[in-house]
C-alpha cells in the first residue's frame, strides 16, 4: 500500500512567517522517508497565504538531495501556468538527479487571483491542458518535444539530460469533474483525488473512470490516489476536536481563495460544472459544508484511523494514500507529532491488512 505525504505551505496565522512556513514544511517533508513514508509530494501555488509554492520542482530537489529512496511528487504542476518545454525539462532533470523517483502529478487550476497574476485567461485553461499534456507526455518518454499550437508552437527539440526511465505508472493528474475524468483516460494517466466528501460520496465519478479507462484501453486502470487531510493523536475527543478546528480555518480558506460562492463560474468557459458545486455550497451553508469536509477527512485515534481505511477499501478496491498533516494554523510541532503516531501505529497495520486482503482477492480471482 502506497503512503505519501503532500505539503501545502499555508498560512493561517498571519504572526507565523512565510519563512517559518516554507522551512517548517521542510523539516516534516525531510522527516518522512526515515519515518516509512513512499513519496513526497507538494503542492503550486502563488499570490495568497492560502498556498505558497511557486516551484514546487525546485522545492523536490532540494529534497532529493537530502534523501535517497523516497518518491517525489508534484502535487500538482498547474499546467496552464507554465511552458511545456519547461516543464518537462525540470521534470527530466529532477529525475536524473533523483535516480528516477519523480512522480507527475498536473493540474488544471482554479482560482482567478492565480491566473489573472500569471496573466492567462481562465477561459483558456482547458484548451492549453489538453495541448500541453501530450506534449508533455511525450517529451518525457522520447526526451523530444514539439507542438504545432495554437498555443504552444513549438519546433521540435531533443532535451538534454533525456529520459532515464519510462514515466508509465508515475503519472497523475488531479480530477473531480467528468471533464477531467475524460481527460485522464485518453492520456493513460492516473487519477489523483482531494477528499472533499467521504469516498462512499465519491466512489461513483471513480467508477466512471474505472469504466471508461477499461473500455478504451482494454486493460485494469491504476487505483485511484486519495489525498486527504490527516490528524493522528491517542485522544480521540481531541483529535476530532482539533481536526474541526484546522479544518475549518482550512475550509474558509479554500472558498475564499477558489471565490466558491462567487456566480463567476457560470461565466467562465471550461468551468460550468463549478457552478453547480457553487450553488450546492450557497444551498448547503458553508458551516455545513465545513463539517462534511473535516469528516471526509482522517482524524482519530490509531485503531480508528486503520478502521477508516480498511472501510475506504471496502468501498473503493485498491486505493493509494496521500495525506496532508499540516492545514489550517496547525502548529508545525502538532503536525510532526501527527506524521510520527501514524507512521508508527497506523502505517504497519494498514499496509498489512490492505496488502493482505489485496492479495486474497487477486487469488479468488
């Protein structure tokens, strides 16, 4: 069983530093290979204490460096931010250094402050994702590039350092609407998935991917990769206690930097279907909508934590896990304690028993 850790380098507390953010980040990404983690991951954002992570293929680096076996994920390269050629580029040098660990993980992108300060229309976004990733895709298999635009044109180029090894299986690309379903499917990549709801609330867009991706390749689709916020302590009431209140900040984060109870979406190609998710919000109530949003998420004692995810197999098959231990103003010191309780008391006995009922369906199929 696949376990990452995924940072987003918020800040709540405006009394906290950015300084303090990125660093404190650091110190619990460089914690996670000696704790037993699989992959780090981190997140691209720009502009807003919401996120700060304008490069997050630079900020892997310097993990790399300071690591040797744990993978290194970019949760997610926002694709219409960025060139192509660039973003390949870093991509194949980063796994050169890394001795192939990098593991892609794009993104479309949402929130209007982001675009309107990288000065691409949002309207554009969907035209330039489905341009770029096969660009992309390609140069990182081949080590060549080229595309014929609109947006992109570009002469086609060997780019050096080249590939090291195939990207098939390191590739995901964050969806939560048919759209970007689709999208997944017709590049061959996995699906990576932030925990707004239960996955019994989610499971049903997941079998359309599955469906679709065994009726267009004719084989089984990688699992699913669920990225959810995590709070591990011994206490139960306090760990719920705790997890509603970072989650909450969290939350009113989210609609205030995404404008999720904005009309705007309506108005913006590409974007319909945030419209509706808009209008459920205004109908639900955004205090409401906060609470469905912590008990989405893993908090809990150990035993209840290994519960939650032995429920979430028994609902999805065969999943992969990525959780997020810092949100909201947690201090970082409450985090790291987090990260190490679930490494040591969950990790162990969730993989063995996911493993475990993993290989016994393959047999008695």
């Amino acid at each position: 069983m696949h376990i990452g850790v995924n940072f987003g380098f918020g800040r709540f507390d405006t009394s906290v530093s950015e300084y303090e953010v990125v660093t404190g980040e650091t110190k619990l990404a460089l914690l996670a290979e000696p704790l037993g983690y699989d992959s780090v991951w981190a997140v691209e954002h720009h502009f807003t204490d919401y996120s700060f992570m304008p490069d997050n293929v630079q900020w892997l680096s310097y993990i790399a460096a300071r690591t040797e076996r744990i993978g290194l994920g970019t949760g997610a390269v926002i694709i219409p931010w960025n060139d192509p050629l660039r973003v390949a580029s870093k991509l194949l040098l980063l796994d050169n250094l890394s001795d192939g660990r990098v593991i892609f993980g794009m993104g479309r992108g949402v929130a209007r402050v982001e675009f309107e300060g990288m000065r691409i229309p949002v309207g554009e976004s969907r035209e330039r994702v489905d341009e770029a990733v096969p660009m992309i895709l390609e140069a990182l298999e081949t080590g060549f590039i080229e595309g014929d635009g609109p947006y992109y044109v570009q002469p086609r180029r060997q780019l050096k350092p080249g590939p090291i090894r195939t990207f098939t299986d390191r590739v995901y690309t964050v969806a939560g609407s048919e759209d970007s379903i689709i999208a997944a499917v017709k590049n061959r990549v996995s699906v990576m998935s932030f925990i707004l709801r239960p996955v019994d609330k989610l499971v049903e867009t997941f079998d359309i991917y599955n469906k679709l991706w065994r009726e267009t390749w004719d084989d089984e689709p990688n699992p699913i990769c669920i990225n959810a916020n995590m709070y591990c302590h011994e206490d139960p009431t306090l760990a719920k206690d705790r997890m509603y209140e970072y989650i909450g900040n969290f939350w009113q984060q989210n609609v205030d930097h995404y404008e999720f109870l904005g009309d705007h979406f309506a108005k913006q190609k590409g974007y319909e279907r945030y419209a509706e998710k808009a209008e459920a919000l205004r109908s639900k109530g955004v205090e409401q909508a906060g609470k469905d949003y912590a008990d989405a998420a893993l908090y809990g004692t150990p035993q209840q934590l290994i519960d939650k995810l032995s429920w979430m197999q028994d609902v999805m098959g065969q999943f992969e896990l990525v959780v997020a231990p810092c949100f909201g103003g947690m201090p970082q010191s409450m985090a790291e304690e987090s990260l190490r309780l679930f490494a040591d008391k969950v990790m162990p006995h969730a993989r063995e028993n996911y493993d475990g009922r993993t290989a016994a369906g393959e047999k008695a199929r």
